[in-house]
C-alpha cells in the first residue's frame, strides 16, 4: 500500500511553443493534496515539460518524506510512464538527460508507475495550464492561493517592517503519524518536548523596516527592554525551561542571555537557528529591491527555489529549519526547550506543525519578542498552543 501518490503533468501550447508543468503530492489514505509546484519553462516541447513536471513532483516528495517512501506515480503521459518503469526505449536524446535525473530520484523512493487517463489527472493538468498561461505571458506563475499578504508588517516572513511580498508557489506539509496525543480530546500518552520559541527584540533594521538576515545588528534600547520583559516572564510563569539555544546572530543572542542570565542556564549556539540569507538584499528596503532588482525580486516570490543574489532560497531555509527543529526535539526529548531565534525560522517550525502549506507564512504575524509554543509527542502529532503572545511586554 502507498503512503503517497504523486501525480504530474506538462504541455507546450505549439510544441514546441509556451511550456509549463504541474505537479501535486499527495496522501495516498485520503487524497489529500499536501504539495502543490508549477512553473512556466520557456519554449519547449510537451514531453520536455511532463519530464520537468515528473522530476519536479519526484523533488517535491523527497523534500516531504525524504528516502526511502513509497509512492505511485501517476500520469496521463503514456511515453514517460512507460519508459520510466524501463518498458519503452527512450529514442529521443533531447529526453535522455531529464530521463536520467528523474530515475535517479526515483532510485531514492520506492515507486510505482502508473498511467492514468488526462480526467483524473486534473489537478496536475490544472497547474500546467496555468504555468503555460504564465509562460505565454512571460510572467511567473503565480498560484491559485496567492492572493498577497501585502499589509504584514515587522511580522512579515523576514526581519523587517516592510510589507510582505506575494506567498511563494509551494506548498509544503510534513506529515506525521496519525494519532490522538495533546490534541485536547484525549490526554498525551507521553510527555511532551517543548518547544518556546522567542523572536529577538527590537534592531535598528526592524525600525527602519528593512530586510534584515544574516546582517547582525545589535539591540535597540528598546531592544534590550523587550529581552528583559521576555526573560522576566518566563521566571515568573512556570513554563520550567531546561534548555536555552539560540541563533547565532547577535540579536538573538543577546535575547537569549539574558533570559538564560536570569535561570541560571548557558546557552547553545545552533548556527541552522539562524535567519533566511538575503544577499545583496540585506539592509534594503523592499521598495528599493523593487527599483533595483525588479527581475530577481519577481522570479523569487515566484519560486521557492529561487534565492536573491547571493542569498537563501525559501525552501532551503525550510529545510535547514527542519531539521534544526527535528534535532533539537529528538535531543531534548521530554524537556523544555527555549530557543530563540528570527521570524523565518519560528514561522517554519509553526507552519510544519500545523502540516499548513509554505504560503501559510504569509498568513501569520509575529511581533518582536514574541513567544510561541509547541508541544512534540512521540506518538502523536506536534501541537500548537500558543502563537505570537506578547502580553508580557504590554
């Protein structure tokens, strides 16, 4: 029995002509769609894109569920379902190369192949269209969801106070197993790992609004403030931290000191706590991106693969957040963990507890020093129970 399913399709309008593929991930139990990719490719012909769209859908997995899960491959492409399960000869040497590299991650899952006909392919079919719509145009694609957030403010998916940009493509969940643990209808079956997650205090970049990654500016006296207010809370209320990590970034850090001052802990550095590389970006404005990287500005809010000159795609930064977050649960099983890091980070560990898609970023706001809270059971889902809770610098 499968645990996924992933289905993928491409097309051309001309083939060749304006090309673009789709591609979901889903639960094989229920159907339910827990990745979503598409993206126009320029001219090219239409086995071109169902490959792209195959591979993209075999990459999209891999990110979900990693090695070694199992899946059945669907598509309406007689040609690639054949010569993937090693039936038909690939004649075509312009295929061979995407050929090789989808049976390369292929070899890391364990799959089945699967022809189906075009109408029950339609949620691939749908987002190839619109990525052959977009390519046309010569536009990114832009997904069905992607109504912007544009009036986020120093809550946006970055270190800033600028709006934030439209949601990215992607849409990614982790699932976990199926249970009842914590969920509020039956008690946990075991003790939890806690995870309290403080956002730094205020910087200059934050008042200024302007993108601020790896670039490490002190606190702001303000700052410093909301640091003390955090770690007064967190001795007054019994929330019994064991552990404080922190970003390496100095914003975080000091954060972190000085609640592990008042509990009387060291703190750990985990450098992959650190907040998304925003290149040649740091320091500016989104309005200044805006005038003087147009083209890069539009393909990165366009494609979570895409990184700003020198900088950090989103989905790299999902991924070095996950297992971060992974790590620290699995090392500090059944304590109490604060760590203290950046807006990225904490919207990521949130996002992949709630299993909501990457553009659920875009949907949440988190304020400096702001304290959010999720349980880990070992036997059940992760858990939520706080989110952006800043009473105590009121």
């Amino acid at each position: 029995m499968t645990s996924f399913v992933v289905e993928a399709d491409g097309g051309s309008r001309g083939n060749p002509g304006p090309a673009g593929y789709g591609a979901v991930v889903k639960d094989a139990a229920d159907g339910q769609i827990l990745v979503e990719v598409a993206d126009p490719i320029g001219t090219q012909t239409n086995n071109v894109a169902e490959y792209r769209g195959l591979i993209a859908g075999l990459k999209a997995l891999l990110d979900l569920a990693g090695d070694g899960a199992s899946v059945e491959v669907r598509m309406d492409s007689k040609l690639v379902i054949e010569q993937m399960a090693g039936r038909w000869k690939i004649k075509n040497e312009g295929l061979r190369p995407l050929a090789t590299e989808a049976a390369s991650l292929a070899r890391r899952l364990r799959v089945t192949w699967r022809w189906i006909p075009r109408e029950r392919n339609k949620d691939a079919d749908r987002l190839a269209n619109e990525a052959m719509d977009a390519a046309a145009k010569g536009v990114p694609w832009r997904s069905s969801v992607s109504a912007a957030a544009s009036s986020s403010s120093q809550g946006s998916l970055f270190d800033t106070a600028d709006p934030a940009p439209a949601p990215v493509v992607e849409a990614v969940a982790v699932p976990t197993t199926p249970a009842t643990a914590g969920t509020g209808w039956r008690p946990p079956t075991t003790t939890a790992t806690t995870l309290l997650l403080l956002r730094h205090g205020e910087t200059p970049m934050s008042v200024e609004r302007r993108f601020s990654g790896l670039g490490d500016p002190e606190l702001t006296p303000n700052g410093l403030a909301q640091a003390e207010a955090a770690a007064a809370r967190l001795t007054r209320e019994p929330y019994d931290v064991q552990v404080v990590v922190s970003s390496p970034l100095r914003r975080a850090l000091v954060t972190a000191e000085a609640v592990a001052a008042r509990l009387g802990l060291d703190v750990v550095v985990e450098p992959d706590l650190r907040e998304t590389d925003f290149g040649a970006w740091e320091g500016h404005t989104f309005t200044e991106i805006q005038r003087h990287w147009p083209d890069e500005l539009a393909t990165w809010l366009a494609d979570p693969s895409a990184a700003p000159p020198g900088g950090e795609s989103f989905g790299d930064a999902a991924r070095r957040v996950q297992v971060i977050g992974d790590r620290l649960v699995e090392r500090y099983e059944g304590r109490t963990v604060l760590a203290v890091s950046h807006v990225t980070p904490i919207k990521m560990l949130v996002r992949s507890a709630l299993l909501a898609p990457l553009a659920a970023l875009y949907r949440m706001h988190l304020d400096l020093a702001a304290l959010s809270l999720i349980e880990y059971y070992a036997d059940g889902p992760a858990v939520v129970k706080a989110f952006n809770d800043t009473s105590h610098l009121r």
